[in-house]
C-alpha cells in the first residue's frame, strides 16, 4: 500500500481509531460509530470483536451499536432530510457529483479497501479488488448518471384540468448489509437512495464492520451533508431490531436470510408500514441441457457453485444435467474441483479462502437439496426431460437465480419462462450489472435492487 494514499486527516475526529497492520504499514481504521458526519463511541460502551477468518485472529474491536445510538442516528438522518436542509436544497447534479467524488476516492482507496474486506472475510484480495471494489465504482458512476434524469409524467385528464406527477424521495432509509459481500452490498443500497436524496441509516454484518465504517470516512471527505450517511455497527437482534421497529424509519432494505427477512417485515409492519425490500435465500437450479457447451458449462457451474467460497444466494447449489451428458459433466466437475486452489486469500494463486466461519457437518443429503448451504457444495443430478427438470427446479420455496446452458434459443426462452426465478441467466452464471434490477420470487424477497 502506498502510504500517500492514505489521509490522515480523516480519522483525526475519531475517538480511538484502530491501527491494524497490513503488509509493511499501519493504516488507522474507524472503528467507531458514525452519526451526523461524526464518530461516536457507544451510548452503552460495548464493543464486539471483528475476526480475520483466515487465521482465526482478532482484528480488532468495534464500537456496539444499539437503540439509543440508532436513534441518535436516525435524528440525524431525518433532520438531514429536512426540508431546506443543505442536502434537500441540494440540486440534482450536484447529487451526482458527489457520488462520483465518492467513486473517485474509493477508486483512489481501492487496494486498502480490498485488503481491509480480504482480512474481514476471508475471500481471496484479486477477487476483492477486481470484483467488488469494481462493483463498487461502476454501481456509483452508474447512479450518479441517474441523479438529473429521475422524472415524472404528464397525464391526459378533463379539458379543465392538468395533472402530472413528481418522483419524491422515500425519506430516511435504513440499510442492513450482510456479510458476504459487505462492501458491494453498502454501495448497492447507499448508491440508489442517495441518487434519489434520500438519507441512510446502515447497519453493517457484525462479522465484517471494518469497510463499511471505512467508508464513513470517504462519505465525509466526498463533501456528503452530515446526516445524510450514517453508520452504526451491531448486533441483529439490537441494532437491527431498532432499525426495523423505528418508526421515524420510511424503508429499510435488508440483504440476507430468509429467517430474518421474515422478522424484519413483520417488525415494519408493526411499527409505521415502512416499505421494505428483501433480498434473501436462493436454491438456485443450473440446468444443463444435452447440447449445451460442455466446457463452458462445467466451468460456469463450477464457479457458480464455489465463486466467494459458496457463499453467495446465487450460488449454483443444484446442477441439473442432462442425463445423456451427465457422466461426462461430473467427471469434468471433479477434475475442476480437485484442481481447485484453496490457502492464503493474499497468494495471487489462490482461488477459494476460508469460510467466514466455522461450518457444520450434515449428514443428510436432503438437505443440500433443500436449504441453503452457503459453503462449497456442489450436487449435480440428471434429468431425463424438459418438463421433467422444470418440476424439480421450480419445486423449492426460494426463486432468485436460475441458469440454462444450452446452444438452442428455443430451449432456453422456454425454460427461462417456465423457471421461477428473478433472474434467468443463458449459458452465463453470476452475471450482475448496475443497470440490471435483482431480486427473487417467493421466500427470495420483496422487491428489487438496483
């Protein structure tokens, strides 16, 4: 890491700013509340430990967030929202500038960034850095377009009449982010929101706190009116819980399982209606058709099922193959996985880390086909025909992701029909795009990012 790119005036207001050693220097990371373009340290004086998974070390310790911190948050947040406030008198252009700036920086932090997520999750650093941190930047730059092109519509009514429509910001949005990509999924909430003038309550996964609060400190350096990011580390069940309940809270978006989806919802309901976004488990069925490219095939099922160490709601966790092909596509798939490289997430040779955290062992096989695993398994089973393999893949209470190799258009329109999933990808797997919405049927959520 190059020193001079690290400022150090960003963490001059912070109360204990923790220095972690990586490779040869010590950067100062925020692990501290952040309100109101401030940092704070706990009301309760909590904190709770962040793990590097990699080597079963303490990273360091964070601030513990809980109601009275997420109600001062959500204070600042609303008087953020204000109207005549700087950031409600702002212009929509300016908006946008503003998460260029954000982009600019995080492109300029982008190897201490991927380092930091590296250390917090596990996940291998050249995935960090040329997957999610480019995720990050090109979700930015493609809602900063966005921020002067949000309209209304003008609409036909009685001659003695005008009637149109206005697009209006939500008003305070709570965030809860989850662990396995806790940076991509910041910025794919904070992103759209702050396009629309929104203002933000987040609360990051309490296993990976540290790039989220990092980015606290670019949310300010960018030149963001304070109040209108805010960043309070924590436990579910407190910080989220108040979050959700709140009821000076408008929306809340939620990425994660399906449990916990379920509670939040019913929390929103109880409190004020707050509109509510989920994005939660996936079963997800790869079908693989007999005259699909079988090499583009294996290789796609493959990532697809251990891309982030398995830990993705996209993941490929059901391989249908067509039984005239299924030898020779588990025997490929084997190879594949033996070849797999697992060690050192910062070796540039390694493919797959460690898990977030411990895994258990199952013992049944009914279970990997139907819950989440969220680890690195991959069932393949045959099928005999269309109608036969449309049944078992729609036949799961989860709808997010589904994928189809085959070379005809005819096959693949028919069963990207028939599958009952939010996105359908045709001889591709995790193929995710700004422009794109994303989301899933049934107990995969409400709604759509992006």
């Amino acid at each position: 890491i190059n020193p001079s790119n690290y400022n150090p005036q960003i963490t001059n207001s912070v109360p204990h700013p923790t220095s972690i050693q990586i490779w040869m220097y010590r950067v100062l990371v925020p692990n501290v509340i952040f309100i109101n373009n401030e940092w704070h340290e706990s009301k309760s004086g909590k904190k709770f430990p962040t793990f590097n998974p990699s080597k079963g070390e303490k990273i360091c310790d964070i601030e513990e967030g809980d109601k009275p911190d997420v109600d001062k948050a959500v204070e600042a947040a609303k008087a953020a929202f204000q109207r005549g406030s700087p950031w409600r008198q702002m212009d929509a252009v300016s908006r946008g500038r503003l998460l260029n700036k954000l982009a600019d920086l995080i492109e300029r932090d982008r190897v201490l960034l991927a380092t930091l997520e590296t250390m917090d999750t596990g996940k291998p650093f050249l995935q960090a850095f040329f997957i999610d941190l480019e995720g990050c930047i090109k979700t930015l730059r493609y809602y900063a377009g966005w921020a002067d092109k949000i309209q209304g519509k003008t609409i036909p009514v009685d001659d003695n009449y005008a009637c149109f429509t206005r697009h209006e910001p939500v008003g305070v949005c709570g965030a809860i982010t989850p662990w396995n990509f806790p940076l991509l999924m910041l910025i794919w909430k904070m992103a759209p929101a702050l396009c629309c003038g929104n203002t933000l309550v987040v609360k990051p996964a309490e296993q990976t706190p540290l790039t989220s609060l990092y980015v606290g400190s670019l949310i300010k350096e960018a030149g963001f009116p304070p109040g209108v990011v805010n960043i309070v580390p924590g436990y579910g069940p407190t910080a989220g819980a108040a979050i959700s309940t709140h009821p000076q809270v408008d929306k809340i978006a939620f990425t994660g399982s399906t449990e916990v989806g379920k509670l939040i919802k019913e929390a929103a309901s109880k409190s004020n209606l707050k509109r509510v976004t989920l994005e939660l488990g996936g079963k997800n069925p790869c079908i693989v058709c007999a005259d699909a490219d079988l090499d583009l095939a294996v290789d796609c099922a493959h990532q697809g099922a251990f891309f982030n160490q398995g830990q993705c709601c996209t993941a490929a966790s059901r391989v249908f193959v067509d039984e005239r092909v299924y030898p020779e596509f588990v025997r490929r798939s084997v190879e594949y996985a033996q070849k797999r490289l697992v060690g050192d997430p910062f070796d540039a040779k390694t493919e797959q880390g460690p898990q977030v955290s411990l895994l258990l062992c199952f013992y049944y096989s009914l279970l990997f086909l139907t819950q989440q695993i969220f680890g690195p398994v991959q069932p393949i089973m045959k099928f005999k025909s269309m109608e036969e393999v449309i049944q078992r893949a729609n036949n799961t209470e989860y709808g997010l992701t589904a994928a189809v190799f085959t070379k005809s258009l005819d096959t693949a329109l028919t069963l990207a029909s028939a599958l009952q999933s939010g996105t359908v990808w045709i001889n591709c797997y995790n193929s995710l795009f700004a422009e794109a919405p994303f989301g899933g049927f049934k107990m995969s959520g409400n709604g759509r990012e992006l």
